[in-house]
C-alpha cells in the first residue's frame, strides 16, 4: 500500500482546539509544509461546532472520524482506534496536538504508540484539581511530549516543577491571541449587529457554564439566585452549552428573565462579549479572551490553570456561593481596569514560534 505522506498531523476536536490550530495549520502550509488535519469529531454540536471553519477562514479538515456521543473512556476508546487506523495509512513523522480535552489525550498516546514526535501547544497550565478530566490530560500528555509549547512563564515553571527536561519547553505564547488578534477588527464591528439581534437595550452580563462540578441543582440554583439580584439593572445572556441546556431541560428548569441563546459563532460570540459589562464563566480560555479585551470576568470556579489573567485583574476566581457572587459582581461593577494589558508573547505571533522550533 502506497502511503500519503505528510510533514506534520495535526489533531482537533473540540472549539476551542479549532480556535488554537486554525493559526497554525495556516502558517504551516504558508511555509509549504504538508499538513494532515485531523477533527476527531468530538464536538458533535453543530451550533456549538458547525460554523467554526467559516468563520476562522479555516479549512475543512482532511479527516472526520466522527466520534460517536458517548461517555469519556468509551469516545478515547475509538478515538485511539481510529486515529492509530488512520495514522498507520498515513506517513507522517509528528502529531501536534491542542489543549486538554479527550482528543488531545487520544492522539498524544496514539503519536507516542507509533513513536512518532509529539507536540503539545498551550503545554504546562495547572489547575491541581484532578477531579478535572482535563487537568489528568494535561498532565498525561505533558509527560509523553517531546516538545512542550508553553504559553506563559508560570507554565514554564509548572514543568520544570514536574521534573520535564528544560530542552523540551518552549515559551512560545498564548495561540488563541494569535486567533483572537487577526480577528479584532470583525469581532469589534460585530458588536452593534449582536446587540441589535438580541434586542440588547441596557448594560448586560454574559455568562457561559458548562463544567460538569457546576452543572447540578443546587450549584445552579445558587448561581441563578445571584444573578436575579441585578435583573433590573443588567440584561444577562447566557450562550447555552449543550450540557446546560439538556440539564435545564432533563431537570425542568425555570429561570426566568434570562436571555438563553444558542452557542454564536466565534466572531459573533467575542463581539457580544467585547460590549459586556461583566462576563461570568467556568471556561478556561474565555479567561484569557477577556483579558486580551479588557474586560471584567468572574470565573465561576474554585481554581484557575490560567493564574496570569488574574495577575493582570481582569479575572478573578470566586466560587459558586451565592453571596460571593453578589458581593464579587457589586465589586467589579464598581472598580475599573487599566488600559493596558502587555503580557510577554500574548502578540499573534506564537505559531510562528512555533514553527521555528520545530523547523
């Protein structure tokens, strides 16, 4: 059998990875490297999912193994084997991989399985909270990799921390800057069409959840109880995750006068969060986008693996009890933040970085 060969693969599965890997596959292949992209399929919703090529200007990727909705080991389970059925047709020497989620855990053991190189962009963030799947694949993937491409000094020092060989980390930066910075200008000029399509007509809060810990009846109620405090001031839209949504519905949820909308579209949704007044999130990389814009976020968790957004304060880590919200939300819509956010690397240029230390 005659195998394709490639210079490099690079595996994506969820949003957020699409969003790391579209400044990469793009650099890549303008530097005439052969590029094999590979969508596990892992993000089966097409709201959440469906438009992200078209609106990163990304190409399709060459291969959808269509992983099927299932539990976490079941979906590592075929993932393994079908990347490895994939990689064995395939000639390719190294696999870059993204993030934290089952894909990136899949194609690290895969890579290493067939002893081939393997890199891990946005390698070294640390929440030390090992109830998080994604904190056990940061570490189990961090372990295995030959090149680590940190994007911070704190996760610089998380790795050497664990005993990682110096020569293998990189401080590269942060790769979502380099997505968010070549779309500034669309995400900025979105803003007035988002808030004319939601009939936004007062100072609102967007709130994202979907982490499991906080996706209960109590941790919600709790959130919800917070928020109806500031309803008559505050409009709150809230882009609804599907595991949000089939819990609010699975569990007959009433939440009345919120604004529960579909997940946007990249551009549209960092357009709506750009004109926020205050953001509330347990996403990890929505901490570092409104950093990059300057704008308030309260992280609805008990930890961050991102500790430089909250050394910058824009970000702080609060919890999900219902008085600290109140309390934390009443402070931050009384505090204003500096102008000026000038973190090291955080300048578009990681995947050139990156490139040149592979290359």
């Amino acid at each position: 059998m005659v195998k394709n060969s490639y210079d490099v693969a690079l595996v994506v599965g969820t949003r957020p990875n699409f969003i790391k890997a579209a400044p990469l596959v793009k650099y890549f292949e303008s530097n005439n490297l052969k590029v094999l992209f590979i969508h596990t399929g892992q993000h089966w919703d097409k709201n959440l999912s469906g438009n992200i090529f078209t609106d990163l200007e990304l190409r399709e990727p060459d291969i959808n193994l269509e992983t099927p909705l299932d539990g976490m080991n079941h979906q590592l389970s075929y993932m393994i084997k079908s990347l490895d059925t994939t990689l064995s047709k395939n000639s390719v020497p190294r696999v870059g991989v993204f993030g934290d989620v089952t894909s990136t855990l899949a194609a690290a053991l895969v890579a290493k399985n067939r002893d081939l190189e393997l890199f891990h962009v946005e390698s070294g963030l640390r929440s030390r909270n090992m109830d998080m799947p994604e904190e056990r694949n940061r570490l189990a993937v961090d372990t295995i990799s030959d090149y680590l491409f940190t994007p911070s000094d704190d996760a610089v020092q998380n790795l050497l921390d664990e005993n990682i060989q110096h020569e293998k980390i990189f401080n590269v930066g942060n790769i979502m800057i380099d997505t968010l910075k070549v779309n500034l200008d669309k995400i900025l000029s979105s803003r007035t069409d988002v808030i004319d399509t939601f009939n936004i007509n007062q100072p609102y809060f967007v709130m994202t959840l979907h982490r499991p810990s906080n996706l209960t009846n109590e941790v919600l109620s709790g959130i919800f109880t917070a928020l109806d405090s500031f309803k008559k001031e505050y409009q709150i839209l809230i882009p609804a995750h599907p595991r949000l949504s089939q819990f609010i519905e699975k569990n007959n949820l009433q939440f009345e006068n919120f604004i529960f909308i579909d997940p946007l579209p990249y551009v549209q949704f960092l357009g709506l969060v750009s004109g926020a007044e205050l953001v509330l999130t347990d996403s990890g990389g929505l901490q570092e986008e409104t950093t990059y814009l300057n704008i308030k976020c309260l992280t609805l968790r008990e930890e961050t693996e991102r500790p430089i957004t909250v050394t910058e304060g824009t970000n702080k880590v609060i919890g999900v009890a219902t008085d600290v919200i109140i309390n934390e939300i009443k402070s931050s819509l009384g505090s204003k933040l500096s102008n000026e956010i000038n973190i090291k690397n955080w300048d578009g240029l990681t995947s050139s970085r990156i490139y040149e230390a592979l290359y």
